[in-house]
C-alpha cells in the first residue's frame, strides 16, 4: 500500500516538475564543463511556464485596461482617469464636511463678523502684526492704503483671507500661521472699522477702486 501511494506521489511530482531521475543524469548532461562542474538540461517546470505564461496574458490586458485604449463608454473618458477624478472629489467633500462640522475658517468660509469681542482681537491682531506696513490707522506705509477704497487683490473677504494666508509677490509675507480665526476677526476689523474711518494723510491710492457691495 506504502509503495502504491510513493508511486502516485512519484507520477505526480513527475508531471509537475518533469524532473530527471538522479540515474538518468547522464541523458541530460551538457558538454559544458568547467574544472569538474557540469551542467544539466534541466527543463523548467511545467507549473512554472503555465504561471509565466498566465501572468504575461494577464499583464497585456492590465495594462491595456488602465493604462492605453480601455475608455469608460458612459462617462466619455479614461476609465482610469475617471476614477482618479471621483476619488479627488469624494476627498475634496470629506475635507469640506470636517471643515463645516469644525468650524474650520478658510478662503471659502470665511465672513466679516461684526460683534465687538471680534473686532477688538482683530485690531488687536492688526496692530501687533500689519501696523508696521499698513500703519496703527491703516493709512499705509511700505503697505498699501486700507482706508480707502482702491485694492490691488479684491476688497471682500475672500480676497482679503487669499492675500493675508498667502502673501504677495510684492513683498508681503505669508500669515498662514495667525490660523483662520485671527485672518477673519482681521477682515472684519478692516472691513468693518479701518474702512469707515478713512486715515488722514493716508497713502495715496493704490489698484483699482473696489467697493464690497
């Protein structure tokens, strides 16, 4: 019984492997011979070429999906750069959902507020960090005129956040670290209070004349 089984196990091995019976060595053997080290004729494995030769189809249909010809029919483009585009999205919605659900202040969500405790932490703010360039009374300096009603990057609030968070290529640094919160209680103090008291002896206008609306 012990040696029916090792006989089918033999037969087995035999198909997967073609492998050459350690007797049989010498039909196998190659005239390659270097000081005493021979080389045999060893086929590769049966198993092994069917997997190298499923794995080649296999890759020439990947890389024909993903990468060249494959088009998604209903959505009239790469099917490859439609899920790219879907995934930014679906990212680009989580990061506005946390943003909205904590109260985070950006360029798209940022609003002048209008309660006293705001605007006396932004002229707060103003005076520690913008006074140098813009003046205590905002009439400019090495900064433009905030006092009035010419700007060079827009007058809302959008625009404000943009060029405070940011900077400029004209010498202004970026405040990127003041955080959300401060750049708007800022906005809102300009807005608010440096735009209705015009500073006297101010700088002359610069950009283009802009009014909130």
């Amino acid at each position: 019984m012990t040696q029916q089984n090792n006989s089918f196990w033999d037969r087995l091995m035999q198909k997967l492997t073609k492998s050459t019976p350690v007797e049989r060595e010498n039909e196998i053997k190659l005239d390659h011979d270097f000081d005493g080290i021979e080389e045999l004729n060893n086929p590769l494995p049966p198993w092994w070429s069917a997997g190298f030769i499923i794995t080649v189809i296999i890759s020439i249909f990947y890389v024909g999906f993903y990468f060249a010809y494959f088009y998604d029919a209903d959505n009239n483009g790469k099917w490859q750069e439609h899920e790219y585009q879907k995934e930014v999205a679906a990212h680009k919605a989580q990061i506005e959902a946390y943003k909205k659900a904590h109260g985070v202040i950006d360029e798209n969500t940022v609003k002048v507020v209008k309660d006293a405790q705001s605007l006396a932490e932004g002229k707060a703010i103003f005076q520690k960090n913008c006074a140098a360039c813009h003046r205590a009374d905002g009439g400019g300096s090495v900064g433009p005129n905030l006092t009035d009603k010419n700007w060079l990057y827009g007058c809302d609030a959008k625009a404000l956040f943009h060029t405070i968070y940011n900077g400029t290529s004209k010498g202004m640094p970026p405040w990127k670290n003041l955080g959300g919160a401060k750049i708007q209680k800022v906005i809102s103090y300009i807005l608010v209070d440096l735009q209705a008291h015009p500073a006297k002896d101010g700088k002359a206008p610069e950009g283009e004349e802009c009014n909130q609306g």
